[in-house]
C-alpha cells in the first residue's frame, strides 16, 4: 500500500508493505514500514528493486554460512581441519 495522508493510515498499517512519502501526515509515516523522502513516485520502485537485491544477498550469505559450517564442524572431530583453519574458513566465510 503506498499513501501518505490521514485516511491512509489504517491501510498502511493493515497492509503487508506500507510505503508513505516523507511529506505526508504524521500519522500515515509512522505507520509506514517504508518512507520516501523524496516527491517522485518512481522511487517505490526503486525501494522494490533495493529490497530485492538485499533479499537477495541475505540468502547467499546463509546459504554460505551453512555450508562453510556444513563441512567444516565434521573435520573438526577428525583433525583433519586445524583451530586455526577454522579462524580462517570464518574469516573468509
């Protein structure tokens, strides 16, 4: 839902994403998950597109985590994957 006066703030926080404008009422910010601050509508889209990317990235870097941890916590018992392997498979993960 995007809005940015008074009437739309029960949507706003109704909704799944609530976009407000930075100029609009206070009431409909502080029901906002997402502000605009500037005037151009174009920018809901480019917060999509943010979003997205961000998304994006936080997968990779779980996925990463759990199979840096998926392969190395079984070596650890074994020795085949020193203390300080593990420091630096952390340090790169």
């Amino acid at each position: 839902m995007v809005g940015d006066g008074i009437n739309d703030a029960p949507a706003l926080m109704q909704s799944d994403v609530g976009i407000a404008f930075g100029s609009g009422a206070d009431i409909a910010i502080d029901s906002a998950d997402v502000i605009i601050l500037n005037q151009r509508l174009a920018a809901v889209l480019d917060a999509y597109e943010v979003s997205r990317y961000s998304y994006r990235k936080i997968i990779q870097n779980v996925s990463l985590a759990f199979l840096f941890n998926g392969i190395g916590i079984p070596l650890r018992p074994r020795d085949w994957f020193t203390r300080y392997g593990a420091m630096v498979a952390m340090a790169t993960s």
